[in-house]
C-alpha cells in the first residue's frame, strides 16, 4: 500500500477466499469469505480508505456453507461466485453458486453477525454452477473484460466455460478442457488472463502452472515445478509466460502458507495477501 505501513484487518473466523471487486469504482474494494463449521460463514466486504490508510467493514451471511473460494463480477457490483462445502448423504461435497448481494446492505455498517441479527442481510441465490459428472468444484474465475456473462470453473480435472443468461439465474456449459496425465490430477486453482482478447487461462495442479487457449481449449504452456509445494509455499512468483525458465520476481516476506493473493484497483497499486497464520491480511 505504497509507502504507509500495511493495515491488518483480522477476523473472527479462518478464511482463505479473497477477491477484489474491479466493478467497483468508487471505492478500493475486497470481498474475503470465511470457513466455519459450527457457525453461519460470513463475506466481509472490505473498503480501504487509502488517504487515511484505514480499513471499513460490512458482513454479509453466507449460510450454504464453508467458503473455500470467491469471486466477483466485472459488471455487476452486487454478483459474485462462491465455491463452498456441504454435507450431503453424510458425506462433504463442493458447490459452487452465482449469488446476489441484498441491495441495502450500503445502508449500515454490521460489525459483527450479532447485528444482523434482527435483520439479517443473506445472500440471494441466483444459479447453481454444478456438474456432478466434471467432479467438485474448487473455483470459479470472470471474464475479466467481459460482461459478467461468461465465468470458468475448475473441478477435479475439467475446466467448464459457462454462459450466463437472464440476469445470471440461468446457466450453460459451453465448452471444457480436461487435464490428462499420470495419476488423478486436479486443478487447485486458476486465473483467467486480462490480455490476448481475454482467450487465455492459467491453471495450477500440484507444483505446475499450466496455459490454456479457451478458443480451442487446449494446453499452450506448462511451467513444472513452479513452486515447492502445492503452489501453497509462502511465496508470491511473478512469471512471465513468453520465457517460464524462472520468475520475474518473488516476494518471500510470509511466515506461513500464502492462500491468495488480489490486486485492487489502479494498476494493481493496492495488493492484498491472504495468510493463513493468524486469520489476517
């Protein structure tokens, strides 16, 4: 957060989901998404003041389970993706659902669930993004140009291109990708790239980083060993896929394992890290 010292904003529950809210303009916004098995789970939405260097807050419910990753809408402020645990026939399953935001939750500031609770401010459901036969869900990425009508889910080994339509409350499979290989592989996450007509995707599965080209969904590029451990090393790598043999950059300063990591607004200016070590960023 340029030269000010950083804030740390802790929380009340673990968490590991975070995202910044790009269709956001007025505010630098982050939505982080907290995992709880005894207690409804909770999207904090985040607002940095950065003339004052101060953090603000608002906390909204997310009662369908523990939130294991988050996204949100290029287009519209008030939608975002979550991919979450359930139990279902005595056994944990991972979902994944488009969800509106309460369209008065500006109106006041909820410190903590206890406020919500002669009013609470839930979610709304708009469409599930589900596919028992692709396998469990474990994210959900953007367009991030787009407008807010096509989004990428990782399940297991697939990669589902989704066509949104009538207001997000309906959705397609239009296309998938399958990660083939040795053993039983499984994307951990992804990101789908801004650059190249946004025709590009980036997948992580153990410690490689793959490219994919969403026009014939095919591999591009692999970088193996891109990390020590998982992708999940205390670390942040800075790569630059026109040459994979080593980073750019690597920041080093995490004690414990670094879960996310999201630029805000403004060129990436404002960087958020996700660390798992005392729930805080």
């Amino acid at each position: 957060m340029e030269d000010d010292a950083p804030v740390i904003y802790g929380l009340e529950f673990q968490a590991r989901a975070l995202t910044a809210q790009t269709a956001e303009t007025d505010a630098i916004r982050f939505l982080v998404g907290t995992q709880s098995l005894k207690f409804d789970n909770q999207i904090h939405i985040i607002d940095f003041d950065d003339e004052n260097n101060i953090i603000n807050k608002n906390v909204l419910l997310h009662q369908a389970g523990e939130i294991w990753h988050i996204g949100a809408s290029p287009a519209d402020k008030a939608v975002l993706t979550t991919c979450y645990n359930k139990t279902s026939d005595s056994r944990v399953v991972s979902c994944a659902a488009v969800w509106r935001m309460p369209s008065d939750w500006e109106t006041g500031s909820h410190e903590s669930p206890d406020d919500t609770a002669h009013n609470p401010q839930i979610l709304e459901l708009l469409c599930h993004l589900d596919d028992s036969a692709h396998g469990n869900a474990a994210c959900v990425l953007w367009e991030p140009m787009g407008d807010g009508k096509r989004v990428i889910s990782l399940a297991d080994n697939h990669a589902l291109l989704w066509d949104l339509q009538e207001s997000s409350t309906q959705a397609t499979v239009s296309s998938t990708a399958t990660l083939e290989g040795k053993g039983q592989l499984k994307f951990t996450s992804g990101k789908w790239s801004p650059h190249h007509n946004c025709s590009q995707l980036a997948t992580a599965n153990d410690t490689a980083i793959r490219g994919w080209d969403l026009r014939t969904m095919s591999q591009i590029y692999c970088i193996e060993n891109a990390h020590g451990q998982l992708v999940h090393d205390c670390k942040v790598k800075f790569w630059d896929v026109r040459n994979v043999q080593e980073p750019v950059k690597t920041l080093e300063e995490h004690s414990h394992w670094l879960v996310n990591c999201k630029g805000g607004r403004g060129g990436g200016v404002h960087l958020l890290h996700l660390d798992l070590q005392n729930n805080h960023f």
